[in-house]
C-alpha cells in the first residue's frame, strides 16, 4: 500500500485518544534490587500438547499460543494483570473508537535484523484474512471489527482492501467497520501476530522450522524434537532484549497431567499447565506454596453436533445438558475451587452481569425430571434407548469427566454413550470435520469481554464447533457488537445466553481456574492474569 499518506488531526476534546503509554512499561523481567539470580537462567515450562503449527495464522489453542508469545510480539502485550502495555506500538491514538494510528518503535527488528514495519502488519494481517490461507484464526479479525474483513474471508473483496494502511514505516492506520471501545484490548492475541513476508515466501509451509523461522518476539526457535521439547533462546534484535534474563526456554509437550506431575516433583519441570486435579490435597499438604488455582477467564464445555442425529434435535440436547451434574463435576471430580458453570461467560468477565439462568432455580432431581420429559418427548426410552459418541481430546482430567458424564446420562437417561479419545491433531481433525455427536471443548477468552465467548456460536464463526445457526442469536451479539451503553450491551450478550440456554447447542460445565504447579525459585509468572497470559520474558529463576 502507499505510504506517507497524513494522518488527519485528531481532536482530543471530540474523540477518545489513548496517548502515548510509559515506555518503562514492558513485559520484561522485573527484578527487585538486591535479588540474587541464579546463574543458570533455564527454564522448562509444560504445555499440554504438541503445537499443531507455529504459524500465528494457524494457532488453534494454549498449546500453540504459549510458544508463540515468546516468538512473535504484536502491538500491544499484557502486563501482569492482563491490562494493554506497548508491545511493538509504543503510542496510540483514537478517533471515536473507529479509526486507530499506532507509532511503531524504531528500534523494533526482526531475529535476523531486518526493522519491523508497518507495512509487515499489513502483509500479516491481509494474509490472515486471506480466504486462500485457510487461516484458523481468521475470524478474530472481523470479530475485532477491522474494516471489510468479513467480506474478504467471504471471497467477496480482495484483501487489500481490509481496513489496515502503512501511513509511514513506523505509523500504522486501522480503520474498523463500527466502534469498538476496547480493540486495543484485542491486539495482543496471536492471531494479529506480524510475520516475515520474505520467510514466508522463501520457505513455504517450512518457514517456521528451526534456522528458518524469523520473529519479532524476545526468544527465537532453537531446536524442536515433535512431541519432546521445542527449545529457545533469546533474540539479541529484540528492541528489549537488554532486560531479558532466561537465557533459555524450554516447552515441553505432555498430555498426560500426572507425567508432567511427576517431573516436576523430579525437578525436570519448572511450571505446569495443570495438575491431576485427585492430587490436590496431596499438593496442597506436601508443597502448598507451588499450588495455585487462581480463576481464569475459561469455560470448559460438551458442544453438540447439531447437523446430525440424535443432537440435532434440541430437545434431546437441552436433556443431555439437564442431566449433567455441574456441582458434581466441580465438586467431585475436580475439586480445585472450579465453580458450576450454568453461562458460556465465565463470572470474572470484564463487565458481564448475568441474570440468573433457569437451570440455577432447580434442583438437579428436578433438572434430571425434566430432562426424562424431554427425551421421551424426542421419542428416546426404555425401547429405543439414546446411543451417543462422546469424544475428547487425550488428558486424565478429560477422561474422568467423561466418565463422570456418561454415568449420568446413562442413570437418568438410560443413554448408550460411547466415549472416544483421541490425540490432540485427530481430536482437531475430528471437530474440523463435524465427526462426531458430542465433544468435550473449552475456550480461553482471547480479550476480556463477554463476546470472546459468545461469538463463538455465531453461525459464521469458525470456532463454532456445534455449527449452531440462530438467527436471533447472531441479531443479539450483532446489536451488542454496535452498542456503545455498556448496560445496554449486557442485555443483549443476556439474551444470547438465554438462547444458548432454551436451544443448548453446548452445554457450559465449569468456569475455569488456572491450576498449575510452579517453582517457588521461579517468579514473574503473572498467574493473576485472567486470560493466563504469560510472557517467558517476565520470568526469572532465583539463587537456591
């Protein structure tokens, strides 16, 4: 695109405008005074699975976002408690919430030196949007608002015309579609990550092996082994690298909790992802400094195909929801402080007041009562009993769920279920392809506003596992997506959850907490940030 285009004068006393930010504030490692470093500064964190792609265009979830937070920086990064700080913009402005210029850093480079411009946002951006790309997380620009971005993903505009210009080298215009007060709050998702066009281009799908992959984030790719370890180290053209003080990274990729469990009391790991959630009290007794279970802004949830029988039926889904015992499940089951989750909204959402759902008025005989109603209504019973598959993704904790919830549907229901698990890149392929009738899923919201979960079963979305189609439901979070009254759009982000509520093409189980296991000589890990954030850049490792 052109540059040197100007800028038209933004007037503070008619518009929002956030202006410039502190440069001291960063995610680097903030060491106190007098703190004695270890002087090996290595760290070996766990993630939960292999990365399906590193690719910020193909990340699909936390396995893959952890690593490429360290690799990859976009405008803005979160500090500890999951507020925007500069990232590559070190200053912003706005014009009515709809028009945004960011001054990129001069200093900011790529791993191999190259400058990082505005222009590689606009390469980035318009290749996430490219329906050719076959982007996984396209979506989250046209959530995001970003001017025609729905229309190119559709294949009706050409992706130049998205809504992002180069005004100048370090000067970057975003134009959005509508109003969105907190977009600035949306940037440090990977899915706006910025890559290296010519990498890209050299080496095709091979650009993000070792000694080819070129980011812009403080660590680079060392070494990857699939589903043993992917190794980093620091890149010396990070505009912050001088405040960096893990000299290396290590992600290794465990699926099963009590592996990873066992390896870290073997000091092989430095933090978890998780912990068997049977261990708790055992954890709790024997090294109750390293437990934490801070609330997280993530739901855990069954999604129902609703294309195909018996769950394209909704009354044979709303009984399948009825019948899940939430207190059970968090109770029970898990037992690390979990909360029944009876909304998709998970209850620390940034200003999200719900009313109080239908199901929390009943007791869970009387749910189980009417669920009985419904099925038989649908034509399910004695005679013609429910068979369902049930499939998730390879974790003891999802297993034990699984278990948990096919008892129940087979007590009060007298379903068949057959439980099916599978690794995480078959459980995706599975999902992608519609391959089964009810999935076990869970989503970590992206920002920290209600429609990062919400929009999620808008018919168009790519995320929508169950394929759920509403056209009420996709009236309320569009209405809600134009509305500047925050009271206003509470109510309609209540109406979609009341149709997620009365239709059931998921049924929420349990709010997230983020347990997890970590050194009590590491520190700098934010684990108040709601949406688990986490920058290996923060961290350091004490003397001991």
């Amino acid at each position: 695109m052109p540059q040197g285009k100007s800028f038209p004068l933004l007037s503070y006393s008619v518009c929002a405008a956030l202006v410039a930010l502190s440069l001291g504030q960063t995610n680097a490692a903030q060491v106190p005074a007098g703190t004695q470093l270890a002087a090996k500064q290595e760290i070996v964190r766990h993630i939960k699975d292999e990365p399906a792609s590193l690719d910020p265009v193909k990340v699909i979830g936390l396995p893959e976002a952890q690593v490429a937070r360290d690799l990859f920086e976009g405008l803005v990064n979160q500090d500890a408690q999951g507020k925007s700080i500069p990232g590559v913009a070190e200053s912003w402005q706005n014009q009515n919430n709809q028009v945004y210029l960011f001054t990129l850093r001069k200093d900011a480079k790529w791993s191999n030196g190259d400058p990082v411009t505005a222009q590689d946002f606009v390469y980035s951006w318009q290749r996430l949007v490219d329906p050719k790309g076959l982007s996984s997380g396209a979506w989250f620009a046209g959530l995001a608002g970003i001017q025609n971005a729905d229309a190119i993903i559709a294949g009706k505009m050409p992706v130049d015309k998205l809504g992002v210009t180069a005004v100048s080298p370090t000067q970057l215009r975003v134009t959005l579609d509508k109003p969105v007060p907190y977009f600035v709050s949306l940037l440090a998702n990977f899915s706006l990550f910025p890559v290296h066009k010519a990498t890209v281009e050299k080496y095709g799908e091979d650009w993000t092996k070792p000694g080819n992959l070129v980011g812009n984030g403080a660590y680079v790719l060392k070494e990857r082994v699939v589903n043993e370890k992917l190794v980093l180290e620091p890149n010396p053209h990070y505009w912050d690298h001088a405040r960096t003080v893990l000299t290396k990274v290590t992600f290794v990729p465990i699926n099963k909790e009590s592996n990873a469990t066992k390896r870290y009391l073997a000091d092989d790991i430095d933090i978890t992802e998780s912990f068997p959630k049977d261990q708790y009290k055992k954890l709790m007794h024997d090294i109750p400094g390293q437990v934490y279970t801070p609330y997280q802004l993530g739901t855990y949830y069954y999604a129902f195909n609703t294309r195909r029988a018996p769950t394209d039926d909704a009354r044979v889904r709303l009984a399948l929801s009825m019948s899940i015992d939430r207190a059970v499940i968090s109770d029970k089951v898990l037992g690390t402080g979990e909360k029944p989750a009876w909304h998709f909204t998970p209850d620390v959402t940034n200003g999200w007041k719900p009313v109080k759902s239908e199901m929390q008025q009943y007791s869970q005989e009387e749910l189980n009562a009417q669920a009985k109603g419904l099925l038989a209504a649908a034509g399910y019973g004695p005679s013609k009993p429910l068979h369902l598959t049930l499939l998730y993704n390879t974790s003891e904790s999802h297993q034990k769920i699984a278990i948990a919830v096919a008892s129940m549907w087979k007590k009060t229901l007298g379903a068949d279920v057959k439980l099916v698990n599978q690794e995480w890149k078959t459980y995706i392929d599975s999902r992608n392809t519609g391959n089964f009738d009810v999935i076990r899923a869970s989503w970590v919201g992206d920002y920290n506003e209600a429609s990062t979960f919400l929009s999620l079963l808008t018919s168009t979305h790519n995320s929508n596992i169950s394929k759920f189609s509403n056209a009420d439901y996709d009236k309320a979070i569009a209405d809600a997506s134009r509305e500047t009254n925050d009271a206003q759009r509470n109510n309609d982000y209540n109406k979609a959850e009341q149709i997620i509520a009365e239709q059931a093409p998921i049924a929420p189980i349990y709010q997230y907490t983020n347990g997890r296991l970590i050194k009590p000589w590491v520190k700098g890990y934010p684990i108040e940030n709601p949406e688990d954030v986490a920058y290996s850049q923060e961290m350091y490792i004490l003397k001991h």
